[in-house]
C-alpha cells in the first residue's frame, strides 16, 4: 500500500483529504506542523507528500526548499489556498512537482 503523507494544519480539510484518498486505497499520515514532519520523515516510507504553504511553524515554501537542498527527492504537490500567479510559479522553482489550489475537486486530486 502506498503512503500519501498530508502537511495540514486544517484539521477539517485534513479530515477530508485523508478520506477521499483511503477510499481509493492510499494509507495516509497527518502532520498538522511542519516540525512533528521532520521529525518523523525518517523513520517512514513517503510516496507523496501533499504540502500546504501556510503552517503555524513554518512555511511551506520553507519545507520544501529545505528538503530540496537535503537532497530528498520525494513528490511533492502543493495543495495550498495561495493562487497568485507568483505563488504557482514560486512552489513549482522551489521543486514541487506539482501545484493544487483549494478547494480541490476530489477527482482532481486523485
């Protein structure tokens, strides 16, 4: 089974996507800081990490620029509320291999 790891600090969207997702039969984890993340990003087997930009500890853009530089090479999809233009190119050149806008459609993001 693969693993679908989600960075959200919305509990309720949290809630939402870890549904949508173990229905079609990914197990996910929920990390509501990015800080509980590191610690245990180690210690798992990641396939995707579903990124928001906006945490209490640290941004998202942040995080990812920090595994980038670590050499982690894990897909990442930004699934975040900042939609500027700028935001959209900023995620993808900090190394997301993708970029969602909330709210998502289900079928848009499975």
């Amino acid at each position: 089974m693969t693993t679908r790891q989600n960075l959200e600090d919305d509990a309720d969207q949290a809630a939402l996507f870890r549904l949508w997702l173990e229905s079609h039969g990914y197990a996910t984890r929920h990390y509501p800081q990015a800080a509980e993340f590191r610690r245990k990003l180690g210690a798992e087997s990641v396939d995707l990490l579903l990124l928001d930009w906006n945490l209490p500890d640290e941004s998202g853009i942040e995080l990812l620029r920090t595994l980038r530089e670590s050499g982690a090479r894990l897909p990442v999809l930004f699934l975040t509320a900042r939609n500027d233009e700028e935001d959209i190119i900023a995620g993808l050149r900090a190394g997301a291999d993708d970029y969602l806008t909330k709210p998502p459609k289900q079928g848009e993001l499975l």
